[in-house]
C-alpha cells in the first residue's frame, strides 16, 4: 500500500512557483562555458578530486563536457551541471557519501546530461550513503540521464521531480530501500523514461508497502511516457501512479513477479499489482497500450480505485494471483486484452467501464500462446537496449494480447 505512508508525502520541490524570479534571471544571465576532454584540467584538493577548471581560451561557449572517474568528482559534477553540461562517467562501481542532486535547468537546446562513457558499464551505489538518503535527485528542467545503475540505496533510487522535458534511458535501478525510479511532484511534464530496468526494491523500514519499481505519483503533469521498461520482483507494485493528476502513457512493458516476500520478513505488507493506474482519489485518464503483466501477487492491471476514462489496450494478464484486469468502479475503456490463467477472474469490470473485444467478452476467442516459458524475457536487453526477442505469451498473429515487444 505504498500510497498511504506519510514519508511518500515528501516532494522536494514544488512546481515551478517554488522558484523566483530573480533566480531565474540568474540562470539566463550565467555565462555558459566550454569544456572539452582534450582542455579539461582537474583541480584538486588533498586528492578529493573537486571540480573541473577551465582551460585558457574556453570560457563563453555553450557546452562543456567533463569526464569523471572518481566518486568525488561525479559528485562534484551533478553539484555544479549548468545547462549544456555534459557529465561522462568512466566505468566502474562508484559509492557517493551523499546524494546526488542538481536543481539546475537544462533548455531544449542546453540539455544537461549523466551518461555512462561510451559503451562502458557504471554502477552507483548507494551503499555507503546515510540512512533514508535518495541515491540521486534532480529538481531541474531537461536533463538527460542514460546508460546507468542505481542500486543499494537506503531509500529512493533516482528521483525526478518537478521535472519537464527529461529523458531517461537504459537504466537500471535495482536493490534499493523504496521505489527504483520515480517521477513526482507539481509540474512533472514530457518526460521518457525508456528501457528501464527495476528490479528487487525493498522498503524494510514499512515492511514492503512502498518500494515499487517505478512510480509517477503525488504531483500532476502531461505528456510523461514510459516505455520498454521490465519491472520484476519489486516488493509493493511493478508500476504506481497514485495521486498523479495528469494522464500517462505506458506501452511495451513488462511487470512480473511483484509483491512476493522474497526478503523473508515475517511483517510483509507489498501490495503486488503488476500496473497500479491511480488511486488516492485522483482522476486521470491513462493510455496503457501492449505491456504485459504475469506471476503477480495480486492484479494484472488495476484502476485502483481511479475514476477517469484510462485506455487499456492490447495487454496481456497472465498468471496473476487475483484478477488479470480489476477496474470495478471507474470509467475505463478496454478493448483487445488477454487474460489467462489468473488465480481470481480474468478480469472484474464494472457498469461505467467499456469492455468491447476482449477475450472475457461474448463470442471473443482465446488465443493460445506459442510459449508459457518466461526464461527468455528475462534475457539480456537488446544492443540498442530495447526488450529481449521472445516467444513468451505471443499469440501469433492473432489481434488481440500484448505483441510482447
């Protein structure tokens, strides 16, 4: 029940009437600077590794690159991004002793990037940070986050808030203290979070009510989009949107295996939907179009309890421990779903929704699945990051069901 605690009800800040004016004229007024690989030159300070300087000649252009390869310098390079920063992070484990926050703004054409270097495999590790510390929070506009491993944080993994324009992608969160990633507060607008992986999040504090593999909660906002994701083996639900006023687009993702006391804890109270579309009384129309939900404790797909007019369409509930697809009371629209082999139902759908095409409608067929074995889906991503091929839950080409790709 990860949304009723009140220590979910911290956002940090928000919307963008936390900021004044004079601090964004600040920031339209800094001078933006240049620095490439080949002219950086480090600054150190009893070998903590501060800062980036300027090389002579670089100042007044519009980006600047940096290379990091220790922690206190990535540090350091989230504490000072301004817009157009580049943050490239050689590879490697790296254990911050603080959160890594920003509020700075990036712009459509000054983006702020944290990206692993080339091809090269990051982890960030929260191991070594202060109990209930975020492992990395940003509050600023336009920021680009990739190719990256958020793991082990006493609390949250990568929080987002108040954000607008962001892009977050082929990342990992995994093995944290509450929700892997997270999108909240006022004014979370256009932001991707493409290809990501969370997996075995856990809030031992609150015995499993809260950490989900991604959240977009307690805020509003429109245009967020959630793609290509697999979210697996969280301890309260794969995906949460409680109290999040505004509608968001989810398509071609995973959530399986959540819900289930893999911690062992004897006072264990995860929820287990694969998609949780709402709750806390917020109304919110969401568009949730081929993804795939198997083996959760609880519901395929949920409205919980949310009243808007959500679009289910070509999605897959399979193996769920209660219903496939749970949307008693609210408006909803589903159309060419699958349900098979739910523990409850295949699916609880009350007089206000629609429900046209679906196979738990008249004279629908039941298509049969060319494989029941997971073992695939849980391969290893594609080179460019997107869901691994598989035949599992795929019905050919028959028009109704996840594509599962």
């Amino acid at each position: 029940m990860s949304s009723s605690t009140g220590h979910h009800r911290r956002t940090g800040r928000t919307g963008r009437t936390g900021r004044t004016g004079r601090n964004r004229r600040n920031r339209r007024t800094r001078r933006t600077r240049n620095l490439t690989i080949a002219t950086a030159v480090a600054v150190t300070a009893g070998g903590g590794g501060s800062w980036l300087a300027l090389a002579p000649g670089t100042a007044g252009a519009a980006s600047r690159t940096v290379v990091v390869s220790s922690t206190a310098a990535l540090q350091d390079a989230v504490a000072h991004a301004e817009a157009g920063t580049t943050i490239q992070v050689r590879g490697g484990t790296y254990w911050p002793t603080h959160s890594l926050k920003s509020s700075a703004d990036g712009t459509p054409t000054a983006r702020i990037t944290l990206a692993a270097y080339g091809g090269e495999k990051v982890r960030i590790d929260g191991s070594k940070l202060p109990a209930g510390a975020w492992l990395a929070g940003i509050s600023g506009d336009y920021w680009t986050v990739e190719n990256l491993t958020f793991r082990k944080s006493p609390a949250h993994g990568f929080v987002a808030t108040s954000s607008t324009g962001g892009v977050f992608k082929n990342l990992v969160t995994a093995d944290n203290g509450n929700t892997g990633f997270t999108l909240r507060g006022e004014g979370t607008r256009h932001n991707l979070v493409q290809n990501l992986d969370s997996h075995g999040n856990f809030d031992p504090a609150t015995h499993g009510q809260n950490a989900d593999g991604i959240a977009v909660k307690f805020g509003s906002g429109q245009g967020n989009r959630i793609t290509g994701a697999r979210l697996s083996g969280n301890a309260d639900d794969g995906l949460d949107l409680w109290k999040f006023a505004g509608p968001v687009t989810i398509e071609h993702t995973w959530a399986y295996g959540n819900g289930r006391n893999r911690w062992h804890d004897p006072a264990f109270e995860g929820n287990g939907n694969g998609f949780k579309l709402g709750g806390g009384g917020t109304v919110a129309a969401h568009t949730v179009t081929n993804n795939a939900a198997w083996d959760n404790a609880l519901h395929g797909f949920t409205e919980n309890s949310n009243p808007g007019a959500t679009a289910l369409r070509r999605n897959t509930a399979y193996a769920n421990e209660k219903a496939g697809f749970s949307f008693a009371t609210g408006r909803a629209r589903l159309s060419k779903n699958l349900a098979a082999a739910n523990g409850d139902r295949p699916a609880k759908v009350g007089s206000s929704a629609v429900s046209a095409g679906n196979n738990w409608d008249s004279g629908v067929a039941t298509p049969a699945f060319r494989s029941t074995d997971a073992r695939t889906a849980y391969g290893p991503r594609r080179a460019d990051g997107s869901l691994p091929v598989t035949t599992f839950l795929t019905t050919g080409n028959a028009p109704i069901g996840s594509t599962m790709n």
